[in-house]
C-alpha cells in the first residue's frame, strides 16, 4: 500500500507532494531502459565501444519503482487521483482512461468531469517503439495542493502495449519548457507554465533518493533539503529542454586524477541512467578494471565485486558528486553489474537522468528566462 501527505501553507503559496516506493510487476532487463533513453530523443542506438576499456509551492513525494527507473507521484485529475511519472522533458500531461484500449492494470482519469477540446487531438511516442493517443480535455488538476482550473488533460484512447506493459503508472505529468507539446492543432501550456502565475516563485526543485522517496516542491526551495548556496546557470532552450552547460567532469575527486572538458547536457528526470560522449565513458570506465561493453547486453558491464568511484561535474561553483553506489545499477546475474554510465553511441547528446538528480538538489526557475539551480542534498 502506498501513502500520501500533502501540506499546503496558505501564507506563502507553497505546496509540497511526495513520491514513494512502489514494487515492480513487471519482466525488464536494464539494456531497455539504456535503448530507449536513447531512442526518445530520436536516435537508434548502435554500439560503438566494441572491446574492453582501458584500465589506469506544492510539493509532492515522488516514490521510485524497482531501480528507480520511474519516480510516480499522486496528482489529482478531476476529481481521480492518479500515479503519474514527472518527466522534465516533456510537455504532455497525460492519462490512461476507462476507454484506453488494451489498459491493463492502471488507475484512469473519468473524462465526465472535464471539458472536451473539439477537434483536438494528441499522439506521443515512446523510445520503445510503443505510442500513446487520445483526445484533449480541460479539467481541474492539483498537485500537491498547487491548482491550475481548466488544465489541458490528454486522455488516451490508445495505448500499444509496450506502453500499457512497461509503464508502472498512470500516465505522465510534463514539465519542460513548453514548446515541445504534441496536442493538435494548437499545441497547450502544461502544468507548470499555467501554474507558475499563481505561485509566490515561479519555480519547482526536485530531490530525488536512492531507493527511498523523493520530493518535488513547487513555488519554494526547502533549506532543510540541501546543504550551502544554490548556484544558478542559465538554459539554453534552443529544443524547449532544460539543457545547460557543465564546465568539466573529474574521476574519483578533483585532485590528480582524470579530468575533462565540459559539456551541454539535458536534465530528464524520467529516465534513471546518465548517457555521455565516448570520452567521459572511456574516463570513467579506466578506473573499473575488466569494464567492457558486452554485445551479448547491449551495454558497459563491470564485475559486481567492485566499487565504482564516484562521477564528480562541476557547474559554476557547485560540484555535483554522482555516487559510484549509484552507478552499479544492476545486477545481471553472472557476477556482472550495468553499468548507469553509458555511451551516447556518438549522438552528440547527453542526459542526465535520476542517477545524477540522487545527490544533488536541482531547482527549475522559469520567470523572464529559464534558470537551473544546484545545491548538495542534505
């Protein structure tokens, strides 16, 4: 059983929701989750590390699946309560519905409640291959005691069954910047675009945890989540994401050990693993001996028995420690691990997915231009 608490404070416009632990029912292996990372930004992955890797104001609770591959919290559509997956790098607040064909096990949006946009439709795909589509409502929707009346709501019709299978909630909450919705023909504000007029700061910052629950807080940075100063960096939203500069990345620590250049990465909160250029994963993976890309997985492998050392990037004055802990992300089995480090198969994008969110406390501001914020977890 799964449980909520939300806390509203009415002087200062602030909500807070939670996220909590929910056990997997479903069959996975965490090849998946590398490819389709890579295939929602529309890329086919194609191996290219062939051989072993030379050794030298709401707030919500977030709860993680098994791995921590999705983060669902409760938000309430019309008048159902709903386990949503908040994903920062899409603009679609999306719903499975009784009318959702082949639905499977998952709570659904009543559409009574909500007001249809005749004539709109919607139609999302997945890196899996699988699609999702529907027609567009406007209703009520609150999270974590944050209120936006006549929200857009995409209510599926359809879902293919890789999406109906492998998605352990009921649907997805949109959090980038709004420029990449998919609603037809004019495409919508999501929920934080709508929201932020009403709240004291036009913001969100999300703390997410290793296999515990997490937060997101709307409208409020909450000191007793991190530790020091946040320190700010601007977006670049060229592609409607939360994309930022890093100014270098070290192995370990910051001393003598291998260092490299920066480089732009998109913050996605709805995916688990960090994706990289070949030069960061070579780097990385120098440390852990007999790392190697497995043709038989799909993926970079290391022997369980070792400890990964830690990934430290440094933005501005803020260094952000990505816990080796973190990066042995799986156990397949054989005595090797997945590793939550992987190539971006030379794409040329880099994403940092949940593993990166775990240590620090990232705060989304989006006033007169976008803002990324940085602090150490608490």
């Amino acid at each position: 059983m799964s449980l909520c608490f939300c806390l509203f404070n009415a002087g200062t416009r602030s909500w807070y929701t939670h996220v909590w632990l929910v056990t997997p029912v479903v069959s996975w292996h965490p090849t998946t989750d590398y490819h389709n990372a890579l295939k929602k930004y529309g890329y086919n992955p194609k191996p290219i590390v062939t051989g072993p890797i030379s050794n030298g104001t709401g707030s919500v609770v977030a709860n993680p699946t098994r791995l921590d591959r999705e983060y669902r919290a409760p938000v309430i559509v019309g008048k159902n309560t709903l386990l949503l997956n908040f994903d920062t790098t899409h603009d679609e607040l999306w719903v499975f519905t009784k009318g959702t064909e082949g639905l499977g096990a998952h709570n659904v949006y009543d559409t009574r409640t909500g007001n249809q946009l005749t004539g709109y439709t919607w139609s999302l795909n997945y890196g899996d291959g699988g699609n999702v589509r529907g027609l567009v409502y406007k209703d009520k929707v609150e999270v974590g005691g944050a209120v936006v009346f006549g929200q857009t709501v995409e209510a599926a019709q359809y879902a293919s069954p890789s999406v109906t299978y492998n998605m352990e909630g009921d649907g997805a909450l949109g959090l980038a910047l709004s420029s990449n919705n998919q609603i037809h023909p004019i495409p919508q504000n999501n929920f934080f675009e709508n929201v932020k007029g009403s709240l004291k700061e036009p913001l969100f910052a999300v703390s997410l945890k290793h296999h515990r629950p997490g937060t997101y807080d709307f409208s409020f940075t909450d000191p007793t989540k991190y530790i020091g100063e946040i320190d700010f960096t601007s977006v670049n939203t060229d592609r409607g994401l939360w994309q930022f500069m890093t100014d270098e990345y070290c192995v370990r620590d910051c001393g003598d050990f291998a260092r490299g250049m920066g480089f732009s990465a998109v913050l996605d909160s709805a995916i688990s693993l960090i994706i990289v250029n070949h030069e960061v994963v070579t780097n990385y993976y120098s440390f852990i001996p007999d790392a190697h890309f497995s043709g038989a997985v799909g993926g970079i492998v290391f022997p369980c028995n070792i400890d990964p050392p830690d990934l430290i990037i440094k933005i501005g004055n803020y260094a952000a420690t990505v816990s080796g802990e973190y990066i042995k992300y799986a156990e397949l089995g054989d005595g090797y691990c997945f590793g939550g480090i992987q190539s971006d198969n030379g794409y040329g994008i880099n994403i940092l997915g949940s593993i990166f969110f775990k240590g620090s406390y990232i705060v989304f501001a989006n006033d007169k231009k976008p803002l990324l914020g940085f602090a150490a977890q608490a």
